[in-house]
C-alpha cells in the first residue's frame, strides 16, 4: 500500500490555506509511520509531555480537520471509539478481538470469504472490516485451532 508522504501532506495543507501549527504537526507526524491506528486520546497522550500546550480539544479538532482534508481516515472498528490511520489508500482492516490490536490488510489479501486464514490471522466474520484473531495471539496459543 503507498500513501502520501508527511511533506506532501503538509503541502497540502499550506496549499489550501490552512495554517499548520506546530500541535497540528506534532499530531501529523506522531500518525506517519504508525500502524498502530491510535485513538484520539492515544495520541494525546502520547504527546502532551512534549508539547504542554497541547489539549485534548486541539487533538480531537486537528484530526477532524485531516479527516475532512482526506489527509488521514477514521477507523471505527470499535463501536466505542475511533481510531485514526495515516494510510488513505484504499485498504481494509483486520480487529483482533483478544488483543484489540487493527492491522491494515490489502485490498488483494481479502478473498470475499466469511471465514479462513489471512497472512496467519483466522478470520471468523468479514463486514467492512474484519473480526478475528491476530497471528501474535495465535503464537501465544489464544486459539487451539490450526492454519
């Protein structure tokens, strides 16, 4: 999966006049390159140490304003929270349901099957995302089943 680089997207900020402040690029670059899909208050955490200005409101209000510019996409995989992905090519996303861990998954890797095995993951339900356990999980024995 390519996506668009942290410069080109900060290009693309200027270019539509928005001002990037440095909260704003703090939390742009805390999502490039992680592939942990962070909630909202993941990511405040995470960075308010180093920027004490920072609050909870600026977080939720700057990843509202890359959702709305195509910049990152909101995963909600969880019915109780969003979580936040740098990656906005099309792509789907796997949920382990132990460990709650999200993986992104090609588009080719998903064979429109309700249940079987994905780069070592058991898919047991495929919706808009899929639900099942994660091959880290499985390695620590959290299924008896086999691949």
């Amino acid at each position: 999966m390519r996506t668009m680089s942290l410069e080109v997207k900060k290009a693309e900020l200027k270019e539509r006049g928005i001002l990037l402040t440095i909260q704003r690029s703090a939390v742009l670059d805390f999502l490039h390159g992680n592939t942990q899909h962070p909630t909202a208050e993941e990511i405040y955490q995470a960075l308010r140490g180093l920027y004490p200005a920072l609050s909870r409101a600026t977080v939720y209000n700057t990843l509202d304003l890359f959702k709305q510019h195509g910049l990152i996409q909101e995963v909600t995989i969880e019915r109780s929270k969003a979580h936040y992905d740098y990656n906005t090519e099309p792509h789907h996303h796997f949920l382990c349901r132990h460990c709650y861990r999200i993986y992104d998954v090609g588009m080719e890797k998903v064979l429109f099957e309700r249940e079987g095995w994905m780069d070592g993951h058991k898919m047991e339900k495929t919706l808009l995302y899929i639900i099942g356990i994660c091959s880290a999980c499985l390695k620590e024995g959290h299924y008896a089943g086999t691949p």
